[in-house]
C-alpha cells in the first residue's frame, strides 16, 4: 500500500492485545456499543488482507486511516504514524500456539510448535525476530511503543497516550466509555464464536490477555530454550527472566515515548 501520513498502524507479534487495541479505538471514535469482527476489520483491516484496499477506498474522505499488521517493522511505515504494542513474548507465544490450535485444528504439541517458532517456522516469525525488526525503528517520533502489560494495569491512561500520538483529541468520558465496553468477555466472544462453530476448542483463543501465564505451562527446558533465543529482548523490554544463564541479555531497561 501507499502509505500516508494520515495512516495509524497498530502494530504487534500476534496475540499482544492488537484486537483488544482496535475495539477501543472503534467504540472511541465510532460511538457504537456493539461490533462483530465484520465491521471491526472493515474499520481497522489487517495490512496483508485481501480486501486492504476496498476498505481504505471506503476510508478516502476520513482524517485517520487505521491499519493492523503483525507484519515485520519496515522504514516506509513511517510515513505514517505506528502505536507499537509488546507482550512478553512468552505469553504471546504460548497464547499463538492456543490460538493456531482452536483456528487451524493444529497439534497440542506446544514442544514442537515452539521450537519450530523460534527458527522463524511460521508467518510472522518468532517473537523476538519480529518485535526485534521493530526496535530500530523505535527511536523515531513516528513510534509510540507499549506493553501490553501497561495496557493491562492502566487501559485509560494508555489509551489517552494512543489518541495522543495519532493526533486525536482525547475526551475522558468517550475513553472511559470505550475502554468499558472492550470488556475481555467482548473481545472474546467472536473468536469463540468462530471456533465453536468450527467444532474446536477455545481455550487461549480470544480469553482477555493473561499476564505471566507462561511461568505454569513451559517445562524448565522450554524456558531456558526461549530465554536462550529471546532473552536479550526480553531484558530490554523490561520483562524478568526466568534463567540465570541467557546469550545477550542486557539491563532491563524502562520504555519511553
């Protein structure tokens, strides 16, 4: 796509919170009370979607043109402006893994989908291929990176800080509104629709965001592989590690922007 500087991507590693991100910025700017998961992707669509360009042509007249993309970090995004949105990527990943069982009928065998994971296997690569291409990129005023985590523990404070970066002008009550209507039981519901009618489970798909539920499903030798790979990125994101022994873990380091 032609990118513009009127566009606003919302950028993440899958399961990091893109999609809870979307529903508050369309009850925000929208107004509704309600969306299913047709018009949430015709409001904000997926970058490499097929139907990118119908849904920004019905955008053309609009101030802000908002895009999702799980896609690797590139230079030319920046013509526009990124909200950049981390999770420890040792529950996204997990929560990847849950996700590709319940939509893609795929083996619960999280041994060998992690390992497969970490050598960029899958679309979108690993965790820390993916969030690392970015971190380049976060030193420009273009970026606005945040943990999911944050997101979690102050969603109005954090999404004042999005509106603010994207150049939208922030009204307390519509945020406290938006933000209440995303309720993880809203969020959830389409993704466990969607698997209850494809006759598969939904644990982990669509459940709200947990917050350090890794540390109960890797085994000891799962975490120290991943610390292993990821764990330089993980210090750098602020995340603790797990594994006293980790090639290219630096000082956590506090986020800024």
């Amino acid at each position: 796509m032609e990118v513009e500087p009127r566009d606003c991507f919302l950028a993440s590693f899958p399961r990091s919170g893109n999609t809870w991100l979307r529903h508050i910025l369309y009850f925000y700017q929208t107004g509704a009370e309600a969306v299913d998961m047709s018009a949430l992707d015709a409001f904000c669509p997926i970058i490499d979607g097929i139907d990118l360009q119908r849904y920004l042509a019905a955008h053309a007249g609009e101030s802000h043109r908002f895009i999702k993309t799980h896609e690797l970090g590139a230079p030319y995004l920046l013509t526009g402006k990124v909200v950049l949105l981390v999770r420890d990527g040792r529950d996204a990943t997990w929560s990847w893994h849950r996700y590709r069982m319940a939509f893609n009928n795929e083996t619960p065998d999280f041994d060998r989908f992690l390992k497969a994971c970490l050598a960029d296997r899958y679309r979108y690569r690993s965790w820390h291929s993916n969030v690392g291409s970015w971190m380049p990129l976060t030193d420009s005023d273009r970026v606005l990176m945040l943990r999911f985590e944050e997101m979690r523990a102050d969603t109005e404070g954090v999404f004042a800080r999005v509106l603010a970066h994207l150049g939208i002008p922030a009204d307390p009550d519509r945020i406290a509104q938006a933000v209440a209507l995303a309720t993880p039981k809203k969020v959830a519901e389409p993704f466990r629709s969607e698997v209850r009618a494809r006759r598969a489970s939904g644990d982990g798909a669509g459940q709200g965001g947990t917050v350090e539920r890794w540390r109960s499903q890797y085994t000891p030798a799962l975490l120290e592989l991943f610390e292993a790979m990821a764990g330089g990125l993980l210090a750098q994101l602020g995340y603790p590690l797990a594994t006293r022994a980790v090639a290219g873990a630096a000082a956590p380091a506090p986020l800024t922007g």
